[in-house]
C-alpha cells in the first residue's frame, strides 16, 4: 500500500512530533494494520523518557506499542492472510508502533476480535489484562498476595482476577477515595499504608491469609517496608518504580535466613516465552473478560493532536488515532 499517513514521529532522543511519513509495508510474518485506538500505558511513558523496551528503536520511530484496528494488507504467511480483513488488538514493537494511522505488527501479537468488543475496549487487550495473567501464573502454591498500586488499571484487574479464583488480595491504597473505589469494586482486603496501625495490621493480615507474593509497582522503601512485613518465604516481584528511588531498608537477615526474594517483572521476557498456542488460549480468556475483569476504566479520549494532554492526564488516556 502506498502513500502517506499522519503518526507522532520520534526524530531524536527529545523530540516528539506529528507529521506525515510513508506508510510502512509489512514482511513476511507482519501485517499492516490501520490503527483506530492506541492507549498511552505507563510503558511508553517509560519509553517516551528513554528507556529501551524490547527491539523497538529509541528514533526514527513511531511510538504505542499496542492497540486495535483493521488488518488491510499481509507481508507474506499463512496467519498474515487468515488476518486480512479483520478487527484486531495488536501489541507491537515493530519501528512503526499504534502512534499513527497504520501500524506493523507481527501476526502472533495480534488477537482478532470479537464482534461484541469495540475498538475502544480492544485497544487495551494486552499490556495490562496479559500482565495479570502472567502474574497469575507466577503465583505456585501460593494462596495469597499483596498489591501496592491498586488503585491503577493494572492493580484493579490483578485484583478482581485473582479474586475470582479465589486468591486472597492485600490491596495496599493511600487514601480513603482510593479505598471507597476498591471497595465499590468488590475488594475484600484494604489497607491504608498512611495509617499508624499500618505495619502491625499488614503483618498479621498477611499471616492469616498465608499473602507470601508481593506485587509491587512503586519500589523504593516502600518495597522493603512491606516485604519485611510479610511470611518467611515470600517473594516480591517489582513490575514498575513509580516512586524512581532505589530500593532501600531492606534486612539483609530477611534475605538470608528467611528465604525472601526480589525479583525484575519483565512483560517483554515473558510474552517473548510465550509460543503461539499460549499467546491464543490467553487472548481468548482475556477478550472472553475485557467487558469483565479486564476492564479498564475511566478513560479518557484524545485526539493525536492533543497527544502532550494526554500525556498528562490522570486518567486511562487512549488516543483515537
């Protein structure tokens, strides 16, 4: 397909801009997708600031590493062709990402979708709902967990997921709104880490509910004040630093002789583990629950124009490409 498309171009390591380049032609085992919704994640504002994700190239690029839209043209291959034509999420790392009005993606990072799922809802179908799922299947025996950010999409899903198979959630908030929300959401378990009471109730509640995985999302000493808290033989995984502090307070003694752990959550590491079957039987559960589980809300639209707005909103912001 030739001609020119309207996407934010990354030109050098500070700038971002809206112009008009070549639409990109798929290789074999790609499609070429015209995008319709792309949400701003947390990942690419990591991106965005200069930190390298997968193979996506810092410049000369397109940022938006996943969104929806129409397969309109195969570069080659079997799964390619099945796709032409059809509604689709997509996650992408490819040059030409979900920033702009056509997109490359690799036909095993794209689901098709159902007719009852909208554009808008598709756009978010892997990044988040695919995280929880692969937190869930780090769990093991373990019967329990505790999660900080819960407030965000990411942490709500974890929690309403793990709720509906019976896991036990320790959703650690700071606010009493933030608590109102979770509890609106059918969480079981709430603590606020700013009341004075915090410490001694997270310690004896994540004993009664055998809570021995943490999963944390803002890190620094925040991290090692809860995982001192927890069980002999708890494991943190740490899956994003929204505090950028480094990990501090943490008893070495708790480590050694308490067999605790701190482990990186890479979602790229992961999904690039996953073979062909496990990505399709976990798109399936995951559209089968994007009106459910996997909602995201609130959200927020926007136009690529007002894409710095988006940037700053404080809602799920999703761009309509």
């Amino acid at each position: 397909m030739n001609g020119m498309m309207k996407s934010l171009y990354i030109e050098d390591n500070v700038s971002i801009n809206l112009k008009d380049i070549p639409i990109p032609q798929p290789s074999n085992g790609q499609v070429l997708i015209k995008v319709e919704y792309a949400p701003v994640n947390p990942f690419d504002k990591e991106f965005l600031n200069g930190y390298k994700i997968g193979q996506k190239q810092l410049v000369s690029t397109v940022p938006g590493f996943e969104g929806s839209g129409t397969v309109i043209a195969s570069g080659g291959g079997l799964l390619g062709w099945q796709l032409k034509g059809n509604r689709v999420a997509f996650y992408t790392e490819h040059q030409f990402g979900a920033y702009g009005q056509y997109a490359i993606a690799d036909v095993n990072y794209c689901a098709e979708l159902p007719k009852n799922i909208t554009f808008q809802e598709g756009c978010c179908s892997f990044i988040n709902p695919m995280s929880v799922l692969m937190m869930y299947q780090l769990l093991g025996n373990a019967s329990g967990i505790v999660s900080t950010g819960a407030c965000t999409n990411i942490g709500r899903m974890l929690m309403r997921y793990c709720q509906s198979k019976g896991i036990n959630v320790i959703n650690i908030v700071k606010s009493q709104g933030e608590e109102k929300l979770l509890k609106d959401e059918g969480a079981k378990l709430i603590l606020n880490i700013n009341q004075e009471d915090f410490d001694e109730k997270l310690k004896l509640m994540s004993s009664s509910y055998n809570t021995t995985v943490l999963f944390d999302s803002i890190g620094g000493d925040q991290l090692s004040r809860i995982l001192n808290l927890m069980p002999n033989n708890s494991r943190t995984y740490l899956y994003a630093n929204y505090s950028k502090k480094s990990l501090e307070g943490i008893y070495s003694a708790n480590l050694m002789y308490q067999n605790k752990k701190i482990f990186g959550f890479s979602f790229v590491d992961i999904l690039q583990s996953k073979n062909i079957i496990q990505l399709k039987l976990m798109m399936k559960e995951i559209l089968n629950n994007i009106q459910g589980c996997f909602k995201t809300l609130p959200t927020q639209i926007f136009s690529l124009e007002e894409f710095e707005k988006a940037l700053e909103s404080k809602e799920k912001a999703i761009l309509k490409i």
